[in-house]
C-alpha cells in the first residue's frame, strides 16, 4: 500500500485498512462488499487472485492472476497517463471484474484517492467533486456526456465506442480514450485517443489507431490476428482471435474478430465494420451475424433490439456507404438482446431467439 492511498479522502495505516476491509464487506450495498472482499483478497498471503472473464467471446472461465503482474499493469497506466501519486479517481465500476479491481490496484500503487460510487449507468450524476481519472464502460459514457467535464482523463472498455458516441465525445472537455485488453493481459495493453486530438501530436490516420503500452510486443499469426507479448502482465504469449493491421512496432488497427468474419460466396465480410457504417442508420442496439445459406454458404443477417416495428429499405442501406455484400439479406427485430453480466451482447444466444 502506497503511502498517500486514500480512500474517499481517508488514509490508513496498515491496521486500520485491515479494519476498514471487514467494515466493507459487512455494508448493505453489494457494491461496496464486492470492493471489501477483493481488498481481503488482494492483502493476504497467495501471489495470485481469481478473477472471471466476461463471457462476451465464450463460456466464462475462472483464471489466476499474478499479483505481481496486476502491480506492474499500475505501473504502466500511471506511466502512460502521468498519473502519480495524489491523483483523484472514481472507482464506479464492479469490482467483481478486472476493470474495477485494477482500479483499485492503481490507487493502492500508485497512492492515488480513489472514491467509491454504486456502478450505476450515471455515476457522475449529483457528484460535485471532479477527478483526475476515471474509467468506464460504454454504456456509461453515453448517460453520463453531460456530467464528463468532472473528468480529466477517462479510459473507455469494455465494449466497443460506437461512431456516433465518438462524434459525441469531440464535444467534451474530458481526455477520453478506447482500451484495448482483456482480463488475462490485466485490462489494457493498448489505447486509442477518441478527441481532443489538437492536444497531441497526431495527423488524422493516426486516430484509429491503437498505441501499445510500454513492455509490450505485438505481432500477427497466420489468420492475421494480434499476438501479445507482455512479460510484465503475462506469463504467456497470448494469441487473440482479433484480426488487425499492425501500422509500426507500437501502433495497430482493430478490424473484427476472427470468429465473427462471414464468409459470404467468397466474400470475406467483417461484421464490426458493417456496424459501424450502419449505426449512422440505426440508433438502436443491433448487430450483423452469418447464417448457413445453400447458395453462398453463410448469408448476412442484421438483429435490431427494439420493442417497436422498424421499416427499413435497400436505399436506406446504400446510404450508409455499403457494398452490395455488405447489404443485410433479411433483418430481424427483437425486444431485448441476450448479455453477459457485464452488458456485452452476446451475439450467438441472441440469434437463437429469431
């Protein structure tokens, strides 16, 4: 424990954290239990802790992290940020998952004040204090553009920014970037500035791009897919199924992932992209996805969640810059998506509800 760590504005000495903890995990609210039960976790005796991944790509798995790792993940981010010691943070994600653990570990590391909220979709809403740092999920930032000049420096994961919550952001004061990680490389490796670009030495390509955190090596396989190399978080070299572009030893651009791509009468398509040119269309959640066709052998397919009944045209599609295989061949409308815990779509449930 770092000597300046704080907690809403109160430090401890080593005896007192111990109490504080078990103070925790007896609260009412579940959300301050789960931070008092990773806490006890993180100050015992074990080199390791159990954390679960998401669930988005998968079956959920239960995997060790080291804590030595975890410890040097702080480290980077500090460094990447320039955030030392004294740093105001807000914690309002789950500390059931590694986005919210590592923020606590950046605080106990690094001696930032962290302060605790309930991970509410608004956890800027009826806070006057502002923060040096905070990090959130999508959905969060979109409920919470109005109340972001509160933050300095935010840090977006967990799921994809969309175009239109992009363009959203370049109305903001707040630093606001996209994350790349997951929970076995300790949350991100890599990071993506999304506005405010006339504050760093940037030209226009570069903006899609993701810069790598220091220590870290990325690469591609055979499927053009990243390969990571961060002995500092990893004790293992980890083979993603997100196919990218590398562009320089230190920068890559994120296409889809591998087990997404449709293969359409020969005609590779890259789901992610569709979405991102349709969501100028579509302001609801949606997704693309390949079923099995006789003729093409998988078939495009897009899945809208609305309770209401949508009308959409092939002019309405070619507006959106499509390519005649890009085009959906039928779309489906349903009330509510299959998620993981975490609010990610889980896009192979959710089709077996059509």
């Amino acid at each position: 424990m770092h000597p300046s760590f704080k907690i809403n504005s109160e430090s401890f000495t080593s005896i007192s954290f111990l109490d504080y903890i078990k103070e925790l995990i007896f609260e009412k609210e579940v959300y301050l239990q789960d931070i008092g039960l990773f806490l006890k976790e993180w100050v015992d005796e074990k080199e390791y802790v159990i954390v679960h991944t998401s669930g988005s790509t998968g079956v959920p798995k239960e995997i060790k992290l080291n804590k030595a790792h975890m410890h040097n993940s702080a480290l980077a981010t500090g460094d990447y940020f320039n955030l030392r010691e004294d740093t105001t943070a807000l914690l309002c994600l789950s500390a059931n998952y590694i986005a919210g653990k590592m923020m606590l570990v950046r605080a106990l590391v690094l001696g930032w004040d962290i302060h605790l909220v309930s991970p509410k979709l608004n956890p800027l809403l009826n806070l006057e204090k502002s923060f040096d740092f905070c990090a959130m999920v999508p959905l969060q930032v979109e409920e919470s553009l109005l109340q972001l000049s509160k933050i300095k420096q935010l840090i977006i994961g967990g799921g994809i920014v969309s175009p239109s919550l992009r363009q959203q952001l370049q109305l903001v004061n707040a630093n606001c970037f996209a994350t790349y990680g997951m929970t076995e490389t300790i949350t991100h490796i890599a990071v993506k500035k999304l506005n405010n670009f006339d504050d760093i030495n940037s030209n226009k390509s570069d903006n899609s791009y993701y810069h790598i955190l220091s220590n870290v090596i990325v690469s591609q396989d055979d499927r053009d897919c990243l390969v990571i190399d961060a002995p500092r978080v990893s004790q293992e070299i980890i083979t993603t199924n997100d196919i990218v572009r590398l562009h320089s030893k230190s920068q890559f651009e994120w296409l889809g992932r591998y087990d997404n791509v449709i293969n359409s009468g020969g005609i590779k398509l890259f789901p992610e992209q569709i979405e991102e040119k349709l969501s100028q269309l579509i302001k609801k959640r949606f997704f693309v996805i390949g079923v099995p066709d006789d003729k093409l052998g998988e078939k495009l397919i897009l899945i809208i969640e609305s309770d209401v009944r949508l009308s959409l045209l092939k002019s309405d599609f070619e507006k959106c810059m499509l390519t005649k295989y890009e085009i959906p061949k039928y779309f489906f409308v349903i009330d509510k998506f299959i998620e993981t815990p975490t609010g990610k779509i889980q896009r192979k449930h959710s089709l077996k509800l059509i």
